[in-house]
C-alpha cells in the first residue's frame, strides 16, 4: 500500500504555488493547512505551509508597493486645469 500525505501535506504544497500567482488565497490555504496541521501533527507539513505562508506575504507586499508607486506616478501626470 502507498502511505497517503495528509490534507496539510497537500495544503502546503498549493500554498507554495499559488503564492506567486494569487497570494491572498495562499495565505488562506496555508493557514488552513497549519489549523489542520495540529491533527496531524507533520513537521514537513507544517514547514510547507510556513514557506507558502511567508512567500504570499512578501508577495503581496511587493505587490502592494507596486501598485501604489504606480499610482502615484500616474496621478502625477494628469494634467491640472
């Protein structure tokens, strides 16, 4: 027989993926996985969902950066009547 990971397992690892693409369901899937992680007590689990955890964040505060530089650089350029 195959030894099934568990849900935390899975959760990490789509934590990780999903951070570089849509960080905001990320953080979501990663602390879910950390909550079911204290059922199935995995240390490889739980590192996964801490990795998938900081990596979203650092994403979407790079994101949040960009995006308001942007903005203001934008509104900068409008002209003043």
């Amino acid at each position: 027989m195959v030894k099934q990971k568990g849900v935390a397992y899975i959760f990490g690892i789509l934590s990780i993926v999903l951070a570089f693409f849509q960080p905001l369901p990320a953080i979501i899937i990663a602390i879910v996985g950390l909550v079911e992680n204290k059922k199935e007590k995995s240390k490889t689990a739980k590192r996964l969902n801490v990795i998938g955890l900081v990596i979203a964040i650092v994403v979407l505060a790079i994101t949040v950066g960009i995006t308001v530089y942007l903005m203001q650089q934008g509104s900068a350029n409008f002209p003043v009547y």
